[in-house]
C-alpha cells in the first residue's frame, strides 16, 4: 500500500497506555514496512508530564520500544521513527497552549489527524480548544471508546463535537472493526456465492459470538468498575461483529454503504422487554479462581475495585433480529474476563438435514456448522459429516480449514495499524457512525436500566471457568450449547 499523502499526526494522551501499547507501536509497524506513510508524516505527541522532545523521546525508548516487533527491533527503522516523532507539551487549561501548538504544526504539510487517546471527558474540551486557534479545518478528529457512559452522555459528545467537526471528519475507533480476521468474514461474505444463500433464518439455527478472556481488569479497576463488561464489551465490540454477521450485502465497499448496512441491522434489534431480563440477559462476576495453574484473585479485591461492586465482568444475551432474513434466528452474544481461554469467534450453527437416510448422527444439531476465529490463531473452519472408513455407515465430523498464516505468509497487520492508515488516508468505512453508536446504545440501554434498577447481584462465577452456570441454562433452553461444552 503506497500513500503519498502527507499528515501531521497529533496525539493527546502521548504517554497514556494506549499510546504505549498500542498507537505508537502501529505507526512504527507502518513506518518500519516502508511505503505506507508519506515520508514527510509527522507525529506531535502532547502530554502534560514530559518537559520536552528529549523526555518524550527518552520515554518512549524506555516504554514504547518493548511493545514494537515480537521479532526484536529494527534499529534502523526505529532510529527514524523516532525522527518523525515533535512533541508539544500542553496544559488543556491553558488557551495559549494551543496556540502555540498551531505555530508549531502550522507550516508541516498534509491532513492532520488529532487523535484524542485521553479519557471521554477531555474530548469537548480539546475540540473547543482546537476550533479557538482555527485547527478543526482540514482535519480530521480521532475519538478512543469509551464515548460516553450511555445514550445521554454520548449524545452530549456528539453533539458538543459535532459543533465543531463535521461528521466526515470523525472517526470513532473500535479496534475489533481493523482486525484481519473480521475484514475476511465481509470477503467470505460477499466475495464468495458458496454460503450467501445459506446465510438465513431456512439455513442458520443460531449463531453465538464470544469474546472471551484470561486477563482480569489490570490497572484498570477504577475505569472499569464504572463500567462494566456492557458498556466496555458489548455496546461497541460485540454489536459491531453482529451487525458484521448480519447485514446484507451493501451495494460497495464504500464507507457508508457498509455503515448504512450494520445501521439496519443495529435497528431490527429486537427491543429487550424488562419482564424478561432474565430469561435472554446474565451477567456475572469472577471470584477467586485458577487460570492455567495459577491464582487469581476476586473482581472485588482488585485495586481500584469497591470491594461490594456489582459491576459485570460477564454478559451472554440472546438477541434476535426482526427482519425476513433473520427472524426467530437466536444469536447468542458473550463476554467476560477471567475466563478459562482467551478466545474470541463467530459460530454459525446450520440446520440438521430434514430427513437423515443415514443414521441419527446426521440429524445432529451442528453437524454443520461454520467457526469463525478471530482471536488467537485465526482460522475459518466448515464442520462437515463423513463417513469413517471401514465397515457400515458411522458419520464423523471433519472440516475444512482456512488457516491464514498457511496460505498468507505476510502481510497481517494489527489493527491499530490498518485503522491508524485508514484516518490518515481518510478512509471511513471502518469506523463507527454517529447512529450506529446511538442505536447501539438505545439497545443496550434497558439492559443496564433494568440491572440497575433490580439491585440484585450479578451471579458468581470462578475465575478460570466459563461464567456463571445460567449462561449455559440459557442456551439449554433452546437446545443448544456453547461450542466448548460440545467437545
Ligand atoms: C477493549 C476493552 O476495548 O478491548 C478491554 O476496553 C478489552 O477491556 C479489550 O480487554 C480486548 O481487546 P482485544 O483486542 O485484546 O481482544
């Protein structure tokens, strides 16, 4: 991918953890790879606790450069990495700031990009701050999840920073959108006829999506018992790859043919009825447990963490779309953390024949069954019956796999990287539109009313297990199972 476009790459929260972890080590992999950013791109990085270029450059050795290629550093590249790298050092409280900010980058060519990796409640602020010096014109606006708290919140952002940024000119992150595996179910989707006429009520039984994992909430206890595993999983991560999974085929790839698409199908949610919270939502809480022979302590005794929370580190729903091609289709949505694998893929479980000549095995539930994984060891895998060999008729199941890195030796990218190219080059179809966050939230939102309104707990579930036994009640009751209980 070869880009001349230039940019200048503005990032608040310069030595937040996710410049750390994640931003920086993308822009370095797509300058490293040579060709995908403009040679003239600059990156100003702002922090408050850093005095000067020198101190920004030393902390980014010291915190950035472990996080860059698993396969050790090319010296060379990252000596000219650090070389695009400015920084400007600014007190949001301090108008003159920005000013300074704006003589700084006002003779540095190409868009600019100002990517807010700071917390929800700094985005009016530096967007007001950026309109008072004239930097909302030819820019575009790079805002992190969490945007908001709920529906209400959000709106405020949106509405506060669509003052000053027209829609077009903002992109709204959710990493699971820039994952290779996520971008290869819209090419098995629709460059592919083989499973298009299959992908329907007629055909599909259920259809689970999980998003599972061993880590706990690390440093984030405070963040995240504020918001819980709803808001920080599901609004955002697990909706979008419904919608993926869901929608019709859009008439290109443009962006907002695509966004038009997911927007639908985030609308024919079926609306959740309070009166029966129980039967299609859990949520849960890991205690004290073991992952892969180690100890974990309880959510509640995290730092950061009200020892008497009840906050969900956990959900599985049962959601259902009302529209023709998916109606009745149960699709089964999961999160959690401490979970006893770090996993995350998309089951599409097809119907048994309507009349087995060959033995009951046949009329099994998900002898066909499609597994999309996205995370780790990404593989697409068609589950099939053949016949065993020797004596009789016994069926078996086999499948047919497409394992990426055996037919793509290179080439993958991180997320971060592919949507980091994607602002700078003004691509817009993987980002999240204004309203397809709000129908997001408006589903989501009766759900965390109706929770915190009940006042009962969420159930208990041990770390290292698969959450609280009523997720799995809740597909028994629909004569199915999570894939892993399967085996
Ligand atoms: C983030 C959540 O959006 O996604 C985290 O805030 C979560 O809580 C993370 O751990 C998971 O992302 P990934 O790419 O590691 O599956």
């Amino acid at each position: 991918m070869q880009t001349d476009s230039s940019f200048t790459f503005v990032l608040f929260g310069g030595t937040g953890d996710l410049s750390m972890r994640k931003i920086l080590p993308a822009l370095f992999e797509a300058h490293r790879a040579g060709g995908m950013l403009a040679a003239s791109g600059k990156i100003v990085a702002v922090a408050r606790h850093v005095s000067d270029r020198a101190g920004y450059l030393e902390w980014v050795n010291e915190h950035v450069k472990p996080h860059v290629s698993k396969n050790g550093v090319d010296e060379a590249a990252w000596a000219s990495f650090l070389q695009r790298i400015e920084f400007a050092k600014i007190d949001l409280g301090n108008p003159e700031d920005f000013v300074l900010l704006r003589d700084a980058i006002k003779d540095l060519p190409g868009i600019r990009v100002f990517y807010l990796a700071t917390g929800p409640s700094l985005f009016v602020p530096i967007c007001h701050a950026l309109a008072s010096v004239g930097l909302n014109e030819n820019a575009r606006i790079v805002l992190e999840k969490p945007l908001g708290y709920d529906l209400k919140s959000s709106n405020a952002i949106n509405d506060a920073v669509g003052e000053i940024f027209a829609e077009e000119q903002i992109y709204r992150i959710d990493h699971y959108l820039g994952k290779e595996p996520v971008q290869n179910l819209l090419a098995l989707r629709f460059g592919n006829a083989l499973f298009e006429p299959l992908w329907r009520r007629e055909w599909v039984e259920s259809i689970q999506i999980t998003i599972a994992e061993e880590l706990g909430v690390e440093a984030r206890g405070d963040f995240y018992d504020n918001t819980g595993a709803l808001r920080d999983m599901v609004q955002n991560h697990l909706l979008q790859l419904l919608s993926i999974v869901a929608m019709e085929p859009p008439h290109s790839m443009d962006s907002d043919s695509v966004r038009d698409e997911k927007l639908r199908v985030l609308r024919a949610l079926k609306p959740i009825d309070p009166d029966e919270i129980g039967k299609v939502a859990v949520r849960g809480q890991y205690h004290a447990g073991v992952i892969r022979g180690t100890s974990v302590p309880a959510y509640a005794t995290e730092p950061g963490v009200k020892p008497d929370s009840t906050t969900e580190t956990f959900v599985a729903l049962k959601v259902e779309i009302e529209n023709w091609r998916w109606a009745g289709v149960p699709f089964f949505l999961r999160t959690g953390k401490r979970l006893a694998d770090r996993v995350a893929e998309i089951v599409v479980n097809f119907r048994a024949v309507p009349h087995s000549a060959l033995g009951a095995s046949a009329l099994r539930a998900g002898a066909n069954r499609l597994v999309i994984r996205l995370q780790p060891n990404e593989t697409i895998r068609l589950y099939c019956l053949a016949k065993q060999p020797g004596e009789g008729m016994n069926l078996a199941s086999v499948h047919l796999d497409l394992a990426f890195d055996r037919f793509f030796r290179e080439g993958q990218m991180e997320a971060y990287q592919r949507l980091l190219l994607d602002v700078i080059n003004g691509r817009l179809a993987l980002f999240v539109r204004r309203d397809e966050q709000e129908a997001a939230w408006r589903w989501v939102e009766p759900i965390l009313n109706e929770w915190a309104a009940s006042h009962k707990p969420p159930k208990p579930y041990a770390a290292g297990t698969w959450g609280p036994a009523a997720a799995s009640a809740m597909l028994a009751q629909h004569g199915t199972c999570w894939l892993e209980e399967e085996n």
